[in-house]
C-alpha cells in the first residue's frame, strides 16, 4: 500500500460521518465519500462481485482520480473496501483512469490507464496492478504495459489513448482501448499478451464514422448469444431521430469479431440507454455465465445538486442489469433485491377524463410494474412523485409511437452543457397486435430506471423537493391493466 493509498483510507475513515444522506441511496453503489464515475474492474471474484470505480474522495467535484472498491454477493448489498489506487508514480501521476480486471492463478489483476498531463501536454498508457487477496494492489515495476511504441504506424495519439478492457480468449489475453484518429473520429484498438505483462499491437477493431462522435470511450468487447458485442462510449456524437441527444453518449455495436484480421463486422447498433444520466458501462460474467452490465448514473457537465449544497458526495451507479441479444438488439431486465408484490387493479373508462390517483407507492426504494392494455387509448400518461405543483412524467403516445420520460419542472432544476436543458427524452414505442406493454420502473431516493418489455431503458436521476408518493394515471380512451408495487429490501 502507498502512501497516497492510506492517506485517501485515512481521509474517508475520517470524515465518511460528514456526509449528508439526502438523497443518498439504499441499493445503488456510491462511494462513502466524495465523488464517484466511471464503472471499473467489474469482475466475479472468489464468490463476490467486485466494482472498482473512478473515485475522488477529498471533494464533490471530479479530481485526480483514484480507484474505489466495493463487493457485493446479490449486487443490491454492497460493502465499501479500501481505496484500491492512488495516483503517485510518474506514469499515473495526475489520475489512475478507468480499466478493468481480469483474474489469473488466483489473483487479481488490474489494468487502468495512467494519465499525466505537464506543460500542456497530455499522456496516456496502460497499466498493471495486482492483488493476492484482491484488496491490497501492487503496481507493475514494469509499467506501463501498453504506451508510445505501441503506436507506432497506427493513426492514434498517445494524448487520448484509454479505458482498456482485458478478456481471455482460447489461450491469450486480449485488450481492447479506446483512442481517436487524428480527424477526430473514435476507433477501438486490440492488443494482445500471453502473460499480462507483454503485450502487442493486434489490430485496428473499429473505426468509426463522423456521425458515431469525436472520440470513444470505455469499450468492452464480449460474446453474448451467438453474437459479438462491443459497447462503448462515444463523446458528441450527433443526435438522431430520438438517439443521442446527451452530450456523451452510449453505443452497442452488435456483429461478429474477425479473429484473422482482428476486425469488427456490425450488423447493427443503437443507443444503450435512452434516458439522461447513463454513460460507461461495463459488463462482467457472473458466477453462472451471464452477462451483467453496470454504468455510472450520471452525465458529463450537468448540475450535481449535491456538490452544489455540499452534501460530501456526488454520482452513483446504476442497477445492474442482465443481458442478452434479441433480434440484434441488446436487451436489459434489471437485477432486483427480494420483492414482497402487491397488485392492483386499474380501469379508466374512456369519458374518465380526471387523472386517477393511485395508492401513495412511489416510496423511495421501490419497484413498479404497469402491465397495460393499450388497444383501446391513444395517450397514457404516468404521474411519479405527484405533487399539486409537478410530477415525473412517464407519457405514452400511441399516436406519435413514442415513450417519453420527463422530469421538466420537477424538483431542483438541472441543467448541462447541451444547448438546451435537457430534462426530457423519447424512446421509440414497440408494441405488438395486442397493444399489451408492460413497463417496469425502478425508484431509488433520487434516481429512477424504467424497462420495458421490448428491450428498452431509460435511466434518470433527479432531486426531490416537495415529497410525494402519489402516483398519477390518465388516459385518452379507455385502459385497463395492473399495477405491482414492492418494496426493495
């Protein structure tokens, strides 16, 4: 352990009690102390998942980054371990950056990204730590693994070079990191190693396009379903149609790897998430073979309520949420606590036109599924946290084929470095003949995740400020259905 190590242990053990818990929440993971992002080192390890993750703990605010540690055998308990990174060599003196961990004879391994800036000058390279008993880390005296020479002959820049993403594959390691070309567009690179240690240039994997971005972020390359996936991060790419109006965005390219040439065949893509604070997943295997997918629950340049009114802590991570591939699209079903069900009845007559108030359910750790029968309403609207001045707005149009999650107006206003505050956002509607849809939505303190039936999601944080549980429901036409409220414990 580091200097710099202990001081940041020292430093949360000391002050963790000054942290004001509005808004903090019961299961999504955040760090006990100051600011939390990117999702790093997702791994199932010795009967636990381990989520490290980009952390600053002396203050609310982004800063050289450190990595976090926590452990979890459901992924909705979550225990805070020591501090794992600090930045205190000359390769990562200004921020150990996101990577992964990839597990070997029994240790743990991590590979991050070292970043340094000096006289206007950035650098980036690939790192190695590991762990005997997956707490305690000890850096690579050969660091860094991957740097300049690796780029030789390969239109990248060393100065954005990053977030490498390490998996084993018939024998040998490989290494997929995010870096740019010199006309500014994104492109994932693939190394390759037989111990960890030593590693090689393999390939180009994808280039992308002027409409995929500026630069891509924190890749991950894994096979699900007969398919390979590559999820990444693109940074300003180009609205489209109801897709990627944040100011980072998140991309599935879904198709098949080339292991000859080391290139990427997409069949497809499409945004991961559609709401407005979503960015860098990253998956893991579970004890079972299944895909599980994290990010961090937040957005690049928007208003943190909590730095702002110094509450000692800011961002957090999604639920986690399995995967799987349908129709070459990524599906996602939320990974829940233990439920307790109640379900009710609902019934809105067509010539009903007041909004109908449900049972006071929207509590702060809740799960709620809507199991409609849309075949006869044009527009559903549902009210979360309804109070007589606002409401969440989760809207269904039928007419406009479109699912809109709002949060406008509602709580202490957010606002980002997108032209216009963007509080709202639409995902297509897809329905069947029946028109039967059912919505799941996922409430914890200040954040809400929705699912749908068909595969999509949208993700969400907000800031109350006249409490509410009422929940609201309205419709053009008639409607009927069920409504199933638990509490997540």
């Amino acid at each position: 352990m580091t200097n710099k190590v202990a001081l940041a242990n020292q430093f949360i053990a000391e002050h963790v009690t000054e942290v004001i818990q509005d808004y903090r929440h019961h299961f999504h993971l955040m760090a006990p102390i100051g600011w939390i992002n990117d999702p790093n080192g997702f791994i199932y390890f010795q009967g636990a998942y381990h989520l490290f993750y980009q952390h600053y703990p002396y203050d609310s605010k982004w800063g050289p980054m450190h990595w976090g540690h926590a452990k979890s055998v459901d992924l909705i308990h979550w225990e805070h371990l020591p501090v794992a990174l600090a930045p205190d060599q000359d390769y990562d003196a200004d921020g150990c950056y996101s990577g992964s961990a990839i597990e070997r004879d029994g240790k743990l391994y991590l590979i991050y990204t070292g970043h340094v800036e000096h006289d206007g000058i950035r650098r980036e390279v690939q790192c190695l730590a590991v762990s005997e008993d997956g707490i305690h880390f000890e850096k690579n005296a050969a660091n860094p693994i991957i740097g300049d020479e690796h780029l030789l002959g390969i239109d990248a820049d060393i100065a954005d070079f990053r977030d490498p993403k390490v998996f084993a594959r018939d024998g040998s390691y490989y290494c997929v990191v995010a870096s740019k070309t010199s006309d500014d567009v994104g492109q994932i690179l693939l190394f390759k190693s037989d111990d960890l240690l030593t590693w090689s240039f393999f390939s180009v994997l994808l280039t992308g396009e002027p409409k995929h971005g500026t630069m891509w972020e924190c890749p991950d390359l894994f096979h699900l379903d007969g398919k390979d996936v590559l999820i990444l991060s693109p940074i300003a790419m180009p609205a489209a149609d109801y897709a990627y109006e944040n100011s980072n965005s998140t991309v599935a390219f879904i198709g098949q790897v080339d292991w000859n040439t080391g290139t990427f065949k997409v069949d497809n893509y499409h945004e991961i998430d559609g709401g407005m604070d979503f960015y860098a997943p990253q998956t893991c295997l579970g004890p079972n073979g299944e895909r599980i997918m994290i990010a961090w629950m937040q957005m690049w340049q928007r208003t943190l309520p909590t730095d702002d009114q110094n509450h000692l802590w800011a961002g957090a991570m999604t639920l986690a949420r399995r995967l799987s591939i349908e129709n070459l699209t990524l599906r996602q079903v939320p990974v829940l606590g233990q439920l307790s069900p109640v379900t009710q009845k609902l019934a809105i007559p067509e010539n009903h036109r007041d909004t109908v108030i449900l049972n006071q359910n929207f509590t702060d750790s809740c799960y709620l599924k809507f199991d409609l029968d849309l075949s006869k309403t044009s527009q559903v609207d549902i009210e979360l946290a309804k109070s007589v001045s606002s409401a969440i707005h989760l809207k269904i149009d039928l007419d406009k084929q479109s699912i809109t999650l709002d949060r406008d107006g509602f709580g202490l206003a957010l606002t980002g470095q997108e032209a216009v505050p963007l509080n709202s956002r639409q995902v297509q509607l897809v329905l069947d003949k029946s028109k039967k849809m059912i919505i799941e939505i996922v409430r914890d303190t200040s954040s809400i995740e929705i699912f749908t039936d068909s595969g999509q999601s949208l993700t969400a944080t907000f800031y109350e400020t006249d409490k509410s549980q009422m929940i609201g429901l309205s419709s053009v036409g008639d409607l009927t259905g069920e409504l199933t409220y638990s509490v997540i414990s």
